[in-house]
C-alpha cells in the first residue's frame, strides 16, 4: 500500500508522520488527540513499540488505566527487557496504586538500564509510597470514616463500600449503594472541614472543578423523586474515584515532595527556590542525554552542574551534599559508558563517600553497586563481591536481593569458586521465589546449573536448565529460550555419551 496515497479501508499518510504528528500534540497536552493520531499510526505499522508507549502515556494522562497498561504490556510483547516499555509499565502501576508490583518493574528495568536514574527514582518512589500506604494496596476497605467526608459530611454517608483497586470502583445497587439525604441546608463551614476542603483542592488540581461539579449534580438529583439510579451511581463513581486519586496522591508522597515541605518550614528565598529550580532542570537534562545514549552530552552538563553548586551556601541549601553526591554519579555513569572506568571509580567513590558521612541509605546503596559494577567490568571480580556484599545489608526487598545474590553468584563463578557461586544461586532462587518473579527465578537457575557443570553434576545440571526454561516461557522471552534449549541439549549429550561405571 501507498500511504502517501488516499484510501477507503486505510489512513491517509505516512506511519512517520502520524508519529509527529502525536508527538506534538502530546507535547503540548493534547492527549485526547494525540492518541487518535498514534492510533491511526499503529493501524499502518501495528505493534510499533515506541508508539505504543506513547500512546500509553496519553491514556494515563487521560485517566484510562487500563488502556495505558494495555499497551505498556503491547510494547513488552516481542522484547521483554525493552527499558521503556518496562518503564512505563511500571508508571501505569504506580499510578494505578499497585506500588509492589510498580516496585518489581522499576527494579527490572534498573538491572537493564543500572545507568537510567529514572528508574532508580521509580524504585525511591515506590518504596516511600508502600511505607506511607495503609494496608495492602490491592484491596481497600474503605467505610465512612474518611470516605466521602472529603466531600460531604460523614453523617450524610450511610454505608460502607468495598474498592477493588483505587479509581476501578464500581457500586452496585444493594445496601453498598451509597443514599444520602439532603437536609435542604448548606454545609456548615468549619475551620477544619475549610481546611481539608483545601488540602483536597492542592491534591487534585484541575480535577477540583469536577469534583464540585459532581457534588452538585447528586444533591440536584437527590431532591428529585424517582431520579435516584443510574445517574446518581455514576456521580458517586465519580466522586469516588476523586477521592481515591486525593487519597493515592496523598499516599505517595515521593521524595522529591518530601524536601520540598522540609525546605517549606524553613525561611522561603525566591533565590532559593530559582536555584533548586535549575538543579532539577539540569538533571532531568542529563537523565534525557543518558538514556538517549548522549554521554558526552551528559558529561558536559553534569559537570557544569557540580562547578555550580559546589559554589553555594550549605546553610541555605541543607541537602547540597546529597546534590553533590547525584552530580557525581552522573559523571561516573558518564564515564562508565564512555569506557573511562579508573575516571568512574573516582566519582563513584566519591558519592559513596559523602553518602557514607551524611547517612545517606538510598545513596550509599547507589554507589556499592555502582561501584560493584563498575570493578566487574574491569574483571576484578574479589572486589565486585566486596562491595555488592555489602549492598545487601541494605536491600528492602527479595528482588533486591536476588539480583545481588545473582551477581555476586556470577562473580564467584568467574573466579573459579564454584561453591561459592552454587551457595549464592541458591540464595538468588528463594529470593526470585518469595514474590514469585520468573525472570529472576529463571537468571538464577542458569546460575545454578553453571556451577552444576562445573563440578561435573551434569544430571542436576540438566534439572535446572530443564526449571530455567520452564520459567522462561512462562516470560515469553524467544531468545532466552533458544540459548536454554541448546544448553539443555549440549548436557543431554554429555549425559548420554558419559561411559557408565
């Protein structure tokens, strides 16, 4: 087909130009049309992943979670370790206030992309969201204390109501059915309900002018006869997800969030609030250039940053070490990627220092696996251990540590201490099997049966390239499983042609 050309069945148009077309438009907040446009564009080259996750990222800014996790799952389809598909499977989950499982894609995108801060913001984030949130996330029991009071008082909220998921409630028409009953009067204002009312109002932003609409319209249709059903559901639906997205909005309280109100109690400078404005900036900047594969562009702007700041008044600005620690890690990840690795291992060592003095947690672990990383890489695997060994210390989750057991399992192997290696695959197995995430489970029953073939155990060998594969399908991965079956067929053979006693 011409696409260039018009036709009855097909857009008019090339594939490429209906992407810029989107892109535009969802630059400038358009999302509602730039998801037609990147739809029309999917119907001329079906499957395009990074159309895919674009469109996802309109339908989340649309509200419609389900699509947006559609086609964040669309785009893994053909590759499971693609980093922004991995990505913003992990952002529609976060949104959709299933942190845990947000928290497992973060993760498994940073094993990919180590060098991509923004999954390492994503894990930050997912960790303090599943620390402020109150029971588990995937079922909320929610009853009418603190429910629609965000809205109306409590006395007018009647009964209790069951949420599967935040901003998936549906009513239905039993003694679940919110009914309330309007006294004809308006609310009394309170100083404290005046006060929540604007809380509730930063929280939501834009979406306050529905929620006020909404309120409205069930007290309209409260003072009618014969008027309740289906309307006033779907207004309490509404005003029931707002209130989910206040409550979630409220859970999540990211890091970033959180210096912001400690820097909120102090004085307020507006050269202050200019120049944390320019750090945020500069690393999102040198984010955009590391995962674009731009180094040299990264390493120019991280290193104006860091001559910046180093300039500025710690009294004023009480996280500047914590800058200064990012501003280094940016230049050894710079670095790495650019092949400098003794430049890297001074930067790095650096922000472990300072991350040591300040105690700062999240920092530290940042730099033992940086520096982990980065002696692997120089095949100097004693040290690998050293420090990724002591980045277990402060791992908050079994996908945390499975992956460190892993690679502290593949080092050891490296060097030749075989049950070193088999001990820490083992380790990484019951790690990957406590959340039950296969693709751990599957790197980790490789390692295994490495070891296994290392001292001569072709049989248990076979046992666990055999569990290895059998995990690997269930992920989909193609090219992992290629690799596996001629692993599993080079053993059979060795098996086969090993002379019995």
């Amino acid at each position: 087909m011409n696409y260039g050309e018009e036709d009855e069945n097909g857009p008019v148009g090339t594939f490429e130009s209906y992407r810029a077309e989107a892109d535009i438009l969802a630059k400038q907040g358009d999302h509602r049309k730039a998801a037609d446009s990147y739809t029309t564009a999917l119907d001329i080259e079906a499957g395009d992943r990074y159309c895919l996750v674009a469109r996802s990222r309109c339908w989340l800014n649309l509200g419609d979670t389900k699509q947006a996790l559609e086609d964040a799952e669309a785009s893994l389809r053909e590759d499971k370790g693609f980093d922004k598909g991995l990505y913003q499977k992990a952002e529609v989950l976060y949104h959709m206030g299933d942190f845990e499982h947000a928290l497992v894609f973060y993760h498994r995108g940073y094993k990919l992309r180590p060098e991509q801060d923004e999954f390492r913001l994503g894990i930050q984030k997912a960790r303090e969201a599943i620390e402020n949130s109150c029971g588990s996330p995937n079922k909320v029991k929610l009853t009418k204390d603190g429910d629609l009071s965000f809205f109306k008082d409590d006395a007018r909220t009647k009964s209790t109501r069951t949420v599967d998921r935040p901003g998936m409630t549906r009513f239905g028409r039993s003694a679940g059915h919110p009914m309330r009953q309007s006294t004809g009067r308006p609310l009394k204002k309170t100083p404290s309900r005046v006060k929540k009312e604007r809380t509730i109002k930063q929280l939501l932003g834009e979406l306050y002018s529905d929620k006020v609409y909404l309120e409205k319209l069930l007290d309209e249709t409260e003072s009618q006869q014969g008027t309740r059903g289906e309307i006033q559901e779907l207004v309490c639906d509404g005003l029931n997800y707002l209130t989910q997205r206040a409550d979630l909005w409220r859970q999540q309280k990211p890091m970033y969030a959180r210096r912001n109100e400690r820097l909120a109690q102090r004085k307020k400078y507006s050269t202050k609030t200019s120049l944390n404005q320019y750090v945020n900036k500069q690393f999102e900047k040198i984010t955009t250039a590391q995962n674009k594969g731009n180094y040299l562009e990264a390493l120019k702007r991280a290193k104006l940053c860091l001559t910046t700041v180093t300039n500025w008044d710690e009294r004023t600005f009480p996280n500047l070490d914590q800058i200064v620690a990012n501003c280094h890690c940016f230049l050894g990840n710079a670095y790495l990627e650019m092949g400098h690795h003794q430049r890297a291992l001074r930067h790095y060592k650096v922000d472990y220092k300072i991350s040591q003095e300040k105690q700062l947690s999240e920092d530290k672990s940042r730099a033992l696996d940086n520096l982990g990383r980065v002696y692997a890489r120089l095949g100097d695997f004693e040290r690998a251990v050293h420090y990724w060994s002591q980045t277990l210390s402060l791992a908050r989750t079994p996908t945390e540590r499975s992956w460190l057991y892993h690679e502290i399992g593949r080092s050891y192997l490296e060097i030749g201490k075989t049950k070193e290696a088999l001990d820490y695959g083992n380790r990484s197995l019951d790690a990957a099997a406590e959340v039950k995430d296969n693709v751990w489970a599957s790197n980790a029953s490789v390692l295994i049966a490495q070891s296994q073939v290392k001292t001569g155990d072709f049989e248990s060998a076979l046992a666990s390239f055999n569990r290895a594969y059998e995990l690997a399908q269930d992920d989909g991965d193609e090219e992992a499983l290629d690799a596996l079956q001629k692993a599993i067929d080079e053993i059979s053979s060795r098996i086969t042609k090993k002379p019995t006693s």
